[in-house]
C-alpha cells in the first residue's frame, strides 16, 4: 500500500503545549488574570458603546493560541471560522441562558472559553504577522466586490434603500428569522410559541437558523444593545450585512484555493491560481444570490468553501483539526443543511486518507468529532421530527441561480486531471481532491436523478447542490496551479530585482487571468463599439442600480408616511400586481415585526386591486371591473385571519372608497385608509 506524503513538515505541527522557560508550568494566577480581563474588558466596551471591538478581540484571541498557517491572513480566517462556529453552537446555551444574546455575557463567556484552552493547552499566545503577496488578491477580491455591490446603496437614505432589500420574497422570510432570533433572544426552534410572532410558522420548527442566529448576534455587537431599533434601520444594516457576506465568499473562495495550493503554490502561479478565481467570481452567475434572497445559501457556500479547504488540506496539529473539523460541521449544517452532505463525505475522506497520521489518540479524535457531529445535527434531527417533509421539501420549485455549467465542469475535470498526475497522486491533498470532487458528482448526480424520476425536471435545490459543487471546482484549482511551471530560481541580480520581476510576472498573470474569465478588456474596444462582457454580468447589472421593480415609491410611502398614521396589522394594497400586494404588506409587517401574522395575510397574493386605474386603456378598466368581487372575498379572508382589525392601506382613492363602503356593509372590521403612491 501507498503511503500517503504529508506536503510540508507544517503539516504534523506538534499538539503539545508550548515550552514555558523555567519550567513554570501553568500558573493559577495567570489563569485568575486571564479570567478576569475576559469579563473587564467586555464591560468597559459596552459601556463606551463599542461592544463590536469585542469581535475581531475574539478573532485574534482565538488565533493566537492557534497554530495552523504561516501567514497572518491563514490565521485570521481560521480563527473567525472557528469563532462563528463556536458562536452557533454556543448559541444554544445563549437561548435558554437569562441574559439571552446580551453582549457581554455572551463575550465574557468565549473569552474565558478561550483563556481557560490557552491556560489547560499552557500555549502562548503568539500571532504570524508574515504577509503573502498574494493577500492583496484575497483582499482586493471583498474589495472590488463590496465596492460594486454597494455601490447602488450610495447616497439613498435607509427608506430609498428599501427597493433594493424587497428584490425577493427570500430576503423578506430571512429577515423575518433575523428579527424574530433578535426579540426572542435565542434560536426560534427554542422558543417556538414567542418566535411565531416573528415569522410564518412552521419556519420557526424546520429552517436552519445558523445565519439569522450569528448576524443577529452580531447586529447585538455593533448596536451595543439587544434592541435592534426601528425596522427599516434593521432591513439596512442587515442587507449590508447580505453585501459583505457576498463579499467574503468571493474572497474566501480566492483564499481557499490559495491554501488548497499549499506553500509549493507561490510567486506567479499562486497569483494566476487566486486571480483565476476572483475573475471567475467577479463576471459569473453567482452574484444573483443576493439580488434572489438566498442569503441561508450565500452564508452555507462561504462556511462550505473555508471548511472543505481546511479538511482538504489539514495542515494542522490534531487538537487544531479537532477544533475545525467540528467548527466546520456546525457552521455549515446550521446555517444550510444541504451542504452537510458534503462537509461529511470531506470529512469521512480526511479521517480514511490521513488515518495513519491520526492512529495515535484516534478513539479521544473520534469521540469528540461524533459529540460535534451530535450538536451540528440537532437543529436539523429536531426539524425532522417535528414539522419538516423532507421528500417534499426536496423538490419544492422556486426562483433559481443557475451556476455557471462550463465552469463547474471545466474546473472539475481539471482538478481530477491534477490529482492524477504523479506528482500529485501520492499527496494527502491530490487524494482530498479527488475523492472531495468525484464524491460530490456522485451526491448532485444522484439527487438530480432522483429529481428527474419523482418530478421530471431539476427543481430549486438541484442548482442549490450545484452551486456548493462549483465552490468544490473552484477551490480545486489550488492544486491545478501546482502543474503550472514555477519561475527557475537564479543567483543572479539583486533581492528587489528578483522580486520585481516575480511582481511582474505576477501582474502579468493576474491580467490574463481577468481578461480570459472575467472578460475585462482593460480599455480595449470591442467590434462594433459594443461593450465588453464584462458590463453585462449580474455583479455589474446591480451595481448600475439593482433589479428594476416599482416598489421604490411604495416603500417609501409606506416606512415614510404610512407606518406613522396606520395600526397594525397593516395590508398595504398600492397596486392592482397581486405579488406587489403581497411583498408591500410583507414588508408592512416586517417593519412592525408581525410577520407572524403573514401566515394569513398571504391571502393578498389573490388581491388584484388598490392601485390606480389607467382610465385611457379599456382593457384594463374591464380587468380591474371583473378582478374587483374575487379580489373583495380574498381581502376579507385576509382581514379574517387578523386577531384586531386591521389597517388596510389603498393607493387608489375610488378603490378605497369602495372597499371601505362593501366591507361595512358586509360587517367587515377593518380601517381602510387612502394611501396614495407617487
């Protein structure tokens, strides 16, 4: 039997704690301090307001008793990815404890998590501050995609920004867990009957919390406070929340095939790797998740892409694969259990290939991945056995994002070309590679044949599956960059000589890269004087100004005026588009945090009147005649499911005289106020 060669001796870091000169050993009262200094310094924070200093205080404690990475980026995303795990499942302490997700209870409680693994491990703390070059890739990959997708949030007040947050009924339904998780202070599968004022049952029982739960943990940080404020100022700082989320999956898909490539992939190879990447992220479909909604999928893909690299390539100490093997099987199950599946079969995968490596205190390794495989799957065991049809489920259809299949394919089929070369085929990672892209063409295979069979097409999770296999291909690339001829070493000229030219080579390398897959044309003209490509791409068209929709007067009229003169609950009717309808009095109860009661006020999906007639076209005035009696018997089903009487907001003057004139005469309760929209 082969055996498997580790890629670098960094790869079998020692466990054991660090020397303490004078043989000290640990101390108590180095504990005591420690102790103490976790609890003071969340205190004084919060009383200052800056309780979200706490965070990245979190991130780099965490990191320097970590010892995985040579470089100050490796640690720091290592260490943020065990933090949010660590938060996700701490949180279900935080849901039951009495102070809910209070500041700093909750960062007292990590930070003396963290000091008392520091004082048992006897490590000291120690940070890398080597930086990479290629970094700035990674780096200027958030960059370049936040600025872009922010870029049509500038200038607009919270109201105006609104008709970007309502693109899609997702991003109504994902922040509705966000303020429901927020008010009950905790998971809403833990405090089912308080969470059902929140949002539409059952989804409190059987959606994956593990996204709302951490930004609305973090919202707690940044707010320094458990009250979010007013809705529309929540909906902004979540969308920016969506925005920045996007942005570090571009990046960390940049990163992860940048480690996948390990320490051999370095100067302009590296370079063309990470640029290849990003140019692919920047110009594809994948910038529609947040114009969609898919805010669970965008979160499940960016804790998917750092976990599968870290257990792809596991270049770390036991204890640390320990830690983030287990931060990564909560992560990812809690926030989108799809992709489980795949960070399982990873997992399964690292244990057989580096299972020589592991022998030594395999049982105590074994006990603990099965008590955090216990925890990441609790969420989705309790969704199960309660309300949740899994079959079902499945195949629900539904709007898409459809990755892009040349370069699923491609990538794949070049990252199997890689691991079976030679030179990678005796590797810990080139066997990671195959078995991780093989393993997940067999799972989106199956489950797109099963899809087939049972309802004849590929349906809303088929091209969720296959965009967690386009994170697989991509970051796979890392190890396709080894193939690639590195520069000849030479003695020859200066330090900064070589470097300048390894710069140039780089540049040159990353210009190609964004030319050939992101089609960037650097000033060039096209024929025709047709633009390029690349201004046509999903991430371009947002940042010209988002999808085109008519709610924009809408929701400023209703978060501007309305909300201020209305009782809730509210049914916002400012046009005759029954989708309309039915997103304006979503967004109503959003800003009024009912959106319980939507489970019924989803009758005005069926409401095809309330806005104004266009009095010149006959047609119209003959639809809206013959929509108004079903539209009448779906509004009273709707008022009829409210508790109070509701308010019943009608852009139309005529319409709201008639309805305010039918539902007395009927014995309707309501109060139907004219709601005019510019």
């Amino acid at each position: 039997m082969t055996r498997t060669r580790p890629e670098s001796p960094r790869a079998a870091s020692a466990d054991g704690p660090d020397p303490a000169p004078g043989g000290t050993g640990r101390r108590w009262s180095v504990l005591g301090a420690a102790l103490a200094a976790s609890w003071a310094l969340p205190l004084l924070l919060d009383a200052l307001a800056l309780d979200v200093v706490l965070i990245p205080v979190l991130v780099l404690a965490i990191a320097s008793l970590m010892r995985v990475g040579g470089g100050l980026l490796d640690r720091i995303v290592v260490a943020a990815f065990v933090l949010c795990g660590a938060v996700m499942s701490f949180g279900l302490l935080f849901s039951v404890w009495p102070w809910g997700l209070a500041p700093v209870p909750g960062a007292g409680f990590l930070l003396s998590v963290v000091s008392l693994v520091g004082w048992l491990s006897g490590r000291r703390p120690r940070i890398p501050l080597r930086l990479r070059g290629s970094d700035a890739l990674v780096a200027g990959t958030a960059a370049v995609v936040w600025h872009y997708m922010h870029h049509p949030l500038l200038g607009k007040s919270v109201t105006e920004r609104l008709a970007l947050f309502i693109t899609s009924e997702d991003r109504l339904g994902h922040f509705s867990y966000f303020d429901g998780i927020h008010r009950v202070g905790g998971y809403a599968f833990l405090h089912q009957e308080a969470a059902r004022t929140y949002m539409m049952t059952p989804s409190e029982a059987v959606y994956p919390q593990g996204t709302h739960f951490l930004l609305a943990w973090i919202d707690v940080f940044v707010k320094s406070s458990t009250d979010g404020g007013p809705g529309v100022e929540m909906m902004n700082r979540y969308l920016l929340y969506v925005i920045g989320g996007y942005a570090l999956l571009c990046a960390a898909l940049v990163w992860a095939a940048r480690w996948i490539g390990g320490p051999r992939l370095r100067g302009w190879r590296a370079a063309a790797v990470c640029a290849t990447v990003m140019a692919m992220m920047l110009s594809g479909s994948m910038a529609e998740l947040v114009e969609r909604g898919f805010d669970s999928e965008t979160a499940g893909l960016l804790f998917l892409t750092v976990g599968l690299a870290l257990l792809v390539r596991p270049a770390m100490g036991r204890a640390e694969f320990a830690v983030v093997a287990v931060a990564a099987l909560v992560a990812v199950t809690f926030v989108y259990n799809l992709y489980g599946v795949l960070l399982g079969l990873a997992l399964a995968a690292v244990l057989i290939v580096h299972r020589r490596r592991f022998a030594r205190r395999r049982l105590p390794l074994l006990v603990f991945l099965g008590a955090g495989a216990v925890v990441a799957g609790l969420p989705s065991l309790f969704s199960v056995l309660t309300k949740l049809d899994v079959s079902k489920t499945s195949n629900l259809p539904g709007p898409m994002v459809v990755p892009d299949r040349p370069v699923l394919i491609g990538c794949a089929l070049l990252a199997v070309l890689a691991a079976s070369l030679p030179v990678n085929r005796k590797t810990g990672t080139g066997r990671m590679v195959l078995a991780l892209v093989l393993g997940a063409a067999t799972v989106i295979g199956l489950f797109g044949a099963w899809q087939k069979h049972t309802i004849g097409y590929f349906s809303y999770y088929f091209e969720k599956l296959a965009a967690a296999g386009l994170v697989i291909a991509l970051i796979s690339l890392g190890l396709v960059g080894l193939a690639l001829l590195p520069a000849a070493r030479t003695a020859r000229g200066s330090v900064w000589s070589r470097r300048g030219g390894t710069l140039l080579r780089s540049g040159l390398a990353t210009a190609a890269a964004l030319a050939l897959f992101g089609n960037v044309q650097f000033g060039v003209p096209s024929g025709w004087s047709h633009p390029s490509a690349w201004y046509g791409n999903p991430m371009l068209l947002w940042a010209k100004g988002g999808p085109k929709t008519d709610l924009g007067p809408a929701t400023e009229a209703l978060a501007g005026r309305d909300l201020e003169r209305a009782a809730p609950p509210l049914i916002a009717l400012y046009s005759n588009d029954p989708y309309m309808n039915l997103q304006s009095t979503f967004l109503a109860q959003l800003l009024t945090h009912r959106a319980g009661d939507m489970v019924g006020l989803y009758e005005t999906v069926r409401v095809r009147a309330g806005g104004p007639g266009d009095e010149k076209d006959e047609v119209k005035k003959v639809d809206a005649a013959r929509d108004y009696a079903p539209s009448l018997e779906h509004l009273k089903k709707a008022i009829a499911s409210c508790a109070t009487p509701p308010t019943v907001l009608v852009a139309d003057r005529a319409v709201a005289d008639r309805l305010r004139a039918d539902l007395e005469r009927d014995g309707v309760r309501a109060t139907v106020l004219h709601a005019p929209v510019d």
